[in-house]
C-alpha cells in the first residue's frame, strides 16, 4: 500500500495537543471571523460534562484540525486551515474555567494555563486569531478587558461559560475535556490545501461565496505573502463594499465574463471566480488584485453616489440606484472607462440614460428585466455601435409606451415623477393620487356628485386609473398629509401651493375625471418619451426573447407542462421546439451541415456529444453511416453543449429562446 507523503494525519488528545510548548497556532487572514454562537457553546459543553461521566475508556471526538508550518519560516506559528471555530471556543471555555479557579486551586490553574498561553510569553495566548481582532480575543482570555473595548463574540461565550461553570465542577469539567480527541492534520509544502479545505467544510456551518474566495487567494501563500495581499488588497475591498461584498463579486464576475452568475445551488460565484482566475500566485496577484481593488472604489461609489464629485455623474448614479444593484456589472464597467479615459463624460451618462429608459420602460409594459444586464456586457465589450443596438433591441418602443401608460399602473412613481415635473430631490415629497386609490363615499371630482352617486361602471374607471401616469404628481409631505383621501375642490388650493408647476396647471382645473386623466396622460407621456428616448436604430423590440447565451436550465417541470420555450429564433428562422432536448438536436444537426469545422473543433475538445459508434445503450439520434449524436444527456449538459457550439461556430448573438408562459414561472 502506498503512504500519502503530503498529509500527515494522528489521532491526539486535543488538550495534550493544545498543551504542548511546541503547539503555538495563528489563525490565517482568509479565515472568516468567529461565528459561534451561544447554541453551538451549550452543546459543546453538554458533551464535555457527557463525556466527563462516563469511565477512563470513552472518549469524545470533535473532528479534524486542519494546520500547515510557513514554509518560509520553518520555525514560525502552525497556520490554522481549518478548526478555527472549535479551537476558540474551547479556549474560551478554558479560559472561563481558569478564571473560576486561579483562587482556589493553584495545581488546576496552572494546567489550564498550560493551554492557554505561550510557554515563551504569558501576556500572549496561544491561539493567536486575526489581527483584526486578536486584541478583543486576548483581552478576554488574559482577563485584561478595557473600559471602551467593544463588546464581541468573544465576550457572549466567555460570559456564558462563566455562568454555567461554577469552581466546584471543574475538575470534572477538566476531566471531560482530557477526553477530547481530534485527528490533526498537517499538510506538506506540496499538499492542496485549498482542495483539503473544501472538503473539510463540506458539513457543517459553510463558507459563504466571497469567503471561499479569500481563501482560495491566500491559500497558497506564505504567512507574511497573506498578510501583504490582506493589508494592500482585501481589507480596502471590504472597506469598500461592507455587507455587499458577496454582491460585488458576482457583479465584477457578471461583467467580467459577460455571462450570467447564478447565486443558486452550490456556490455559484466562487465557481464561476475559479473558473475566471484559475492560477492564483505572487507573480501574478497583485497586479491582478489592485484591479478588483480599483472596482471596489467604484462599487462603494455606486453605493453611496454622494461620494461622487460631479454633480451629473452623481445625479445619474442615484437615478440608476431606483433598479437596483442589478444594474452594477454594467455601470462598472461603463465607469471604469471613464475613470480611465477611454470615453468621454457624455458617453458614461449617455450610457447610464440607456439604461434607465431600456429599464423604465420594460417595466412599463411589463417585461421582465432579468438576465439582461449581462448580455450588455457582452456587446459593450465588442464596441459602443454594439451596445447601441444590443440596447435598441430590448427597449420597448414609444407606441408601446403610449399605450401602456394610458392603463397601467406607473412603476417607480417617484423617480418618474421626480424627473417630469423637474423635481431635483423628491425626498420630501409623496406621490398624490388626485383620485384615491379607495375614494371614500363623499369622494367628488367636481364637488356635485358624491363617490356614492357614481355609477358602478363610473367607480371601477375611476380605481382602474387611479394608478396610471396621468392621475399622480408629486406633492410636498406637509401638503399631502392635508389633502389626503380629499375630493378634488378641496385640493385645489394645496396645489396651488406647491412649488411644483404641474400642480399649479392642476389648480387651475374645475373638475377631476376619467376625461381629464386621459388628457394628462397624454400629455406627460410626450414627456416620458423624452425623458427615456429609445436610441433611434431600426431594430426588433424583442417583447422578452433570451440570448442563447443567458438561456438556463429551469428546475424540474410540473406534470404535465411540457413546453418549456414557445419558439427559438435562429438567425432569423423561427424553430418551433418545446425544450432544450429538441433544441440540443436541432443546433447539434444544423452545426453538422453548415458549419462543421467548428462542430468538429468542440466535439474534439469536449469528448462528444457526437461519436463513431453507439458504443453504450440509450437514445442515439444518426447523423450519417459512421456518426452518431448522443441524446441522453441531461438537460443542463444539453443547453451548455448548445450555447458551447453556437459560440464557437460565431452564431450566438443570431440565437435567441423565447420561454414559454410556464417557462418564465420557473
């Protein structure tokens, strides 16, 4: 049999282990900080006072313990990979016990200050975390707390150790803690660490997308390679980003590579971040690290546009900010060419005015706006004439728009309104409903007739506009709080009183109607369509088609849907195929007649679909005598082998997939 020569691994007592002079461990910067929470301490100790009863033969076994020596410094601390959770909450619990106990029993004390500290240093723990808070953990274990420290993890588990260990249990608290065992493993210079790892935290509490990401950066490296790249790189990126680091990454990555990260399933953004970055070292790092240092500026920015120093640009980032983040692959990429010159100020805003009307107005008309953002990015990163008619394609067109208008709900009221009516900051107004949208029964539009006279067809016109573009305007919050649920005369002199010149128009009006409302519609949408222009290119306005290349698998089909696509365009043909089996088939056949070389190309480099034989038993489909496509894969291979060969035959941006009613559900 032969023996690893890259992991070494024995079975140890873990307090024999944490005791020895020769065990002084630091936590890596990529490791993320303490999580444990007071659940995870109650059963931990309920297991150590279990173990603790039982006879001299039972013992408790809390895992692996994951280290590796700086390759650098032979001489210098264990590297922790993984056991962080584990070790620091048994020190805490340790640390708790030895403070219960320093008093009254000197023998005890000095066996637990054993595991506690160095045997070189006593005002040092053993266990030396990150440093980003190694002092609050130091503090708590020497029992050296600060008046103006801030409170921590640390400080809740210690506390509760300390009120479920009283001095007269611990010996046999410390009896059930000799009874721990774990297996140690220490790797070789040569070991995968980063592969160890993530099988290692397989179970258990896991790793969060961009967490799996810093480690996979600093796995390799030395201790002090990892302390560099954190210090000049990773802390900035956080800094920048906070709690939307996880969304930055997938954003940097959407825009990266022009294709759609999914968060779904088993870390889709650290997958799709190794599949980009698939050799991480010093040679090549930091130049590569100050680029997603150099976004992350951008990111905060897009974040918070009040750190934007021009006043347009500013004023664009917040009106981007009414979709959502969503939009940022695109806005990052956009920006950054600004930043370095590439293109203009007026390009970066013309940019960001695309993308608000192509948004705007699907919303309008009710077309979704997913998966779009990255296929944006795609055509941008062919040219500007690119992304001109990439945005021409997806933006509804103005006869859409009219129509729209005159009965739908208006979507992002305020950001609509705010811009119309030449509101620059509509923070302290309300959207007015000049018709309510649940009219009381003294109601009145012309204070004649009461909301109870109207005849039910005359109400439900009323609600089913009361929503629409030309019944709202914006109205300041002490105003609107006056008039609200008010009949139309009664509003008349608020309006009067705004600052807002729509308002004054309104003012001026005897009555309030269905009439009147379709005449403002009309009016405001010439505005709309001013506003959030359509780019003047002749192009199809898809009404939701998908480009092959943003296409996904959806999850499993109820029973009896078998539609999953209503059509696919196909370089101008429209196939008639209800699911990616038919799809794959169709494209696989069309690649075998019309452009074979690349077919051949991708079959060569992917080892099939396409084979000389049926060399095993399933659905074969014949090409020719001596050829035959495979057809029982299944569905998530079948759309990537489409999307696969349709880019290298050079014809994804021809093909696009219309999903059916029950396809755009799942």
């Amino acid at each position: 049999m032969s023996t690893a020569t890259n992991v070494e691994a024995t079975a140890v007592s873990t307090i024999e282990w944490l005791s020895s002079p020769a065990t002084t461990i630091v936590v890596p910067v990529y490791q993320r900080q303490y999580r444990w929470d007071i659940g995870g301490c109650e059963k931990l100790l309920s297991d150590i006072r279990a173990v603790a009863d039982e006879d001299d033969a039972h013992r408790h076994f809390i895992g692996s313990i994951l280290s590796a020596e700086d390759h650098a410094h032979p001489d210098a601390d264990l590297i922790l990979i993984d056991g962080q959770q584990r070790i620091t909450t048994l020190m805490l619990l340790i640390a708790a016990l030895h403070h219960a106990v320093r008093e009254i029993d000197q023998e005890l004390a000095d066996e637990l200050a054993r595991v506690l500290v160095r045997p070189d240093d006593a005002h040092r723990t053993k266990l030396r975390p990150h440093e980003a808070w190694a002092g609050l953990f130091e503090s708590v274990v020497l029992d050296r707390r600060g008046a103006d420290q801030p409170e921590s993890r640390f400080d809740d588990n210690y506390a509760f150790f300390r009120s479920q260990v009283h001095a007269d249990e611990a010996p046999r608290i410390w009896r059930g803690l000799q009874k721990l065992e774990h297996v140690s493993i220490t790797l070789g210079e040569a070991a995968n660490a980063q592969q160890i790892f993530e099988s290692l935290n397989s179970t258990g509490e896991p790793l969060r997308d961009h967490e799996l990401i810093h480690n996979y950066i600093l796995m390799g490296l030395s201790h002090a390679q990892q302390q560099q790249v954190e210090e000049d790189f990773w802390l900035p990126i956080e800094r920048n980003t906070g709690e939307a680091i996880g969304a930055f990454w997938r954003h940097f990555l959407i825009m990266t590579t022009g294709r759609e990260v999914s968060v779904d399933g088993e870390h889709g953004v650290y997958s799709a971040f190794r599949h980009e970055f698939p050799h991480m070292g010093m040679e090549d790092l930091p130049a590569q690290a100050s680029v997603w240092r150099e976004f992350s500026d951008i990111y905060r920015m897009l974040l918070n546009p009040s750190q934007e120093r021009d006043p347009e640009i500013r004023r664009q980032l917040v009106y981007i900010n009414t979709f959502g983040r969503s939009t940022y692959p695109l806005v990052l990429s956009a920006y950054r060419d600004h930043q370095l010159g590439v293109i203009s100020k007026d390009e970066l805003v013309q940019t960001l005015e695309r993308m608000q009307s192509m948004l705007l107005r699907r919303a309008v008309v009710g077309i979704p706006n997913d998966r779009l953002i990255a296929r944006l990015c795609r055509a941008r990163a062919q040219g500007p004439e690119e992304l001109l008619r990439a945005f021409a394609r997806i933006t509804p067109s103005d006869e859409r728009i009219r129509v729209a208008l005159k009965f739908t709900d208006l979507p992002h009221a305020l950001y609509v309104l705010g811009r119309i009516e030449g509101v620059a900051d509509p923070g302290g107004f309300d959207v007015e409903h000049i018709v309510p949208t649940a009219p009381h029964d003294s109601w009145s539009g012309d204070g004649v007739r009461a909301w109870s006279e109207y005849s039910e067809d005359e109400q439900n016109s009323h609600r089913a506009l009361a929503g629409t573009l030309g019944n709202l305007t914006l109205l300041e919050e002490p105003l609107a709080e006056r008039v609200y649920g008010a009949s139309f005369p009664d509003k008349r002199d608020a309006y009067r009183r705004s600052r807002v010149d729509e308002n004054t128009a309104l003012a001026g009006l005897d009555a309030w109607g269905t009439a009147a409302i379709a005449e403002r519609t009309a009016a405001l949408t010439d505005a709309f369509v001013q506003v959030w222009r359509r780019p003047a290119v002749v192009d199809i306005d898809d009404d939701g088609l998908t480009p092959i290349l943003d296409a996904v698998r959806r999850r499993g089909w109820p029973t009896g849907w078998e539609r999953e696509f209503d059509y696919v365009e196909y370089r101008g043909e429209r196939w008639e195929v209800p699911d990616v089996k038919y799809l794959f088939n169709r494209v696989f056949r069309r690649g075998w007649t019309d452009t074979r070389d690349a077919l051949d190309a991708f079959n060569d480099r992917n080892g099939g679909p396409i084979y000389d034989e049926k060399a095993w038993n399933g659905t074969w489909d014949e090409l020719d005598e001596g050829h035959f496509l495979y057809m029982g894969w299944d569905a998530k291979y079948m759309m990537s082998a489409v999307q696969g060969l349709l880019e290298e035959s050079g014809l994804a941006a021809e093909v696009f997939v219309k999903y059916s009613y029950i396809g755009n559900v799942m």
